[in-house]
C-alpha cells in the first residue's frame, strides 16, 4: 500500500488520541460497560478480574455487579475467544462481525500438532450440536463431544498448566471464531460453555469479507496510526495476509505519517489533534491499550522495554502510563478490607503526578470494593504467565 501521506502526527498526537479514544483521557460519564469494549475494540479477559478492572477504570459508576450483569443477564457483552484466540469481552451486538472475520483468518500452525483440519470441523460440529440447547462445564463437553466424534478427541496430548488437556481443546478457539461456542456464566467453580444462539435468536456469522473490512476499520478507530504489521500482532497472523487485507479494503482509509514513519488511520481520522496527552493511569494485566498499541519500541521506552515486557509481549505486567507511554509497574495485594497497592515507576514523577497516582489507586480500591494503601517503591513480582 503505498499512498501520499496526508498528514504527520507527532508520537504524543497518536497518544493523545488514543487516550481519548479508549477512556483513558478522562472516565466516560454515560458508557454503558459494552460502549467502553467497543471502543476498546475488545477487552482481553483471560484474567477476569482484570479485565473488569480494565473495563471499569474507564468509566464512571460502573461496579463489577454492573459488568457480570451485562455478561450474565442482559447478555450485552460476551466472554468468548477473540484475537490470538485468547479470551476477550466482546459487545454482542458486534458478535456476528467478530465471528465472520476471525472465522475467515489463516489457522495458527502449531495446532496441526494436534488436530488435522478435517478433526477441526468435526469437533466444531460436536461442539456446535452439543450446545446448541444446553450450557455445559468442560467436563460434560468432552463426554458429548467423544459421544459424536470417539475416544480420539479426548487423547490427554495438550501441554497446560502443568496438566495435559484432550485433544479436542486444540480446536476451541476456532469454535469460538466460527460462533459454535462461548462461555457460559458457570457453575460453581466451574467454567461452562454455551452457543451464542441461545444469547441471540438467529445468530450466525457475517460474511467473511465486509467482516474483515469492519475489523480493520474498529482496529483503526481504536489504535490508529497503524500499519499492516501492527494490525497482524494484534490478531496473530501473518504480515502478508494482513498487507493483503488492508489493500483490500484500503477504501475510506488514509496514509499519514507518525515521527516520519508511514501507517493508516481511516479517512474521518486525518483531522489536526491539538490536545496533549496528559494524565496517570494504572492499566491491569493484559489491558487492550498496550497489548493492541503500536509501535512497542515508542509505547514502552527506555526501561520500560525490559521491566514490562515479557521476551517482546505485552500484557504480563500491570502498568503505570504517564502521558499515554508506559512509565512504571505496579502490583496490588488484597489483606482483609485492604488493597496494598505498590507502584514502582521509570522515571521521577512530579507532585502532581504522585498525587494523580494516589487517586488512581484509590479509583482501584473502590472498584474492588476495598481500601487502597499506595506505597511507592520497586516492584519484585514477576510476569502473569
């Protein structure tokens, strides 16, 4: 894609639009939990509790009951696999292009080890019969999915958490990318697995290719200035495919420069931005703002690329931004009605800036519904795995 640049944007420009863009600027006053996910174009949701951190430090008002809400009774969010097949918050009311778009990407390679492509569709289409009207725990999914396939799917050949899983689970995520499958609200301790149907009357996947060019033009919105490559980390695939995907749908995007470097923005993003980006924020593990934003060298800087990354991935550590970059790490720990709060930071801070931390972590403590004590000083806790 080789276009004339319509604009250079400073790399504090691209932060202060980006901050905006995902809350982070300032809490939105009226999102409801689903607005702020779709403008952070998914929120990662491995790890729930921070993904509802992540969620709720974004608006105002919003308390984990309201998120599980929205999750387990209204159904206007929904747990399933999102980009890199890793486990996001998606709004439901994107589910079909989700789906029609992740369910068209190249598959990941190392999952050959495990499944050959014709054992893929015939355990999505176990999966797909086995919920259509139930919601069952992981267990219960093997014993239907075997009933329909054989023995062969529930093989323990899957390295995980120090265990090793039946073979079928290989191919839950491209359940979820073709909509055969999210998760259910759970049982006990349990996880559970349901159709998207049962939460949406008529669901199916949208087709492959207005999918795809909805899911570059919410990347755009949400993380431009990008590139191709930028736009293949996020989902795991390869630079190829993504250049191919931008040139496909290249209409409505714009080429611009950043600190001198080519990316795109969509065509109603090529205006001035005349803010600064401003402000302390405390992200949680796996926030969508530093696993999705690029460039990392520019995101992370100085000691940042070594303290709070983990081998080039971001996401492993909770993070402190001052003005939109990565500037420190911090760690929180639950005593009682207590939340102990640590945050070591990379560079010296103001006053001001040691305040705003203070109320951040205080924004933290009222979220989890405990008393925050923030103490600042080197933090020794390693990588979320």
């Amino acid at each position: 894609m080789t276009d004339r640049p319509v604009r250079e944007y400073s790399w504090a420009q691209v932060c202060a639009r980006r901050l905006e863009r995902q809350w982070l600027a300032a809490p939105s006053q009226t999102g409801t939990p689903a607005d702020i996910v779709r403008a952070m174009c998914g929120a990662h949701a491995q790890v729930m509790q921070a993904a509802e951190l992540s969620v709720g430090m974004r608006g105002t008002g919003i308390s984990r009951a309201d998120l599980r809400k929205t999750l387990w009774e209204d159904g206007t969010l929904v747990r399933t696999f999102g980009p890199r097949g890793t486990v996001h918050l998606l709004t439901a009311a994107d589910l079909s292009q989700w789906t029609g778009a992740l369910g068209t990407l190249p598959p990941n390679p190392a999952l050959g080890q495990f499944l050959t492509p014709g054992q893929t569709d015939e355990i999505v289409a176990a999966i797909a019969d086995a919920l259509r009207d139930g919601e069952l725990t992981v267990d219960e999914l093997t014993d239907a999915i075997v009933a329909r396939t054989g023995t062969w799917a529930a093989e323990p050949v899957m390295p995980a958490f120090q265990t090793m899983w039946p073979r079928w689970r290989a191919a839950m995520g491209t359940a979820g990318f073709s909509g055969a499958l999210c998760f259910g609200a759970g049982r006990g301790r349990a996880s559970t697995y349901r159709s998207p149907g049962q939460l949406l009357p008529g669901f199916r996947p949208a087709d492959a290719a207005p999918a795809l060019g909805w899911l570059v033009r919410a990347y755009l919105r949400a993380y431009g200035p990008a590139t191709p490559a930028h736009f293949a980390r996020w989902l795991a695939v390869p630079h190829e495919w993504a250049s191919g995907l931008f040139d496909d749908h290249r209409e409505g995007l714009a080429q611009v420069t950043v600190a001198g470097t080519p990316a795109w923005v969509l065509q109603s993003d090529t205006g001035a931005i005349t803010t600064e980006p401003a402000g302390v924020r405390l992200l949680p593990y796996f926030d969508s703002y530093v696993v999705a934003g690029q460039p990392r060298n520019l995101l992370f800087p100085g000691v940042a690329s070594t303290r709070a990354l983990a081998r080039g991935q971001a996401g492993n550590y909770p993070v402190i931004l001052i003005d939109g970059v990565v500037s420190g790490l911090w760690h929180h720990r639950r005593s009682g009605k207590i939340l102990e709060i640590t945050a070591e930071l990379f560079r010296p801070a103001g006053a001001a800036q040691l305040q705003e931390l203070a109320q951040q972590a205080e924004r933290v403590g009222n979220f989890l519904q405990s008393e925050a004590r923030l103490t600042v000083g080197p933090v020794d806790v390693g990588g979320h795995a």
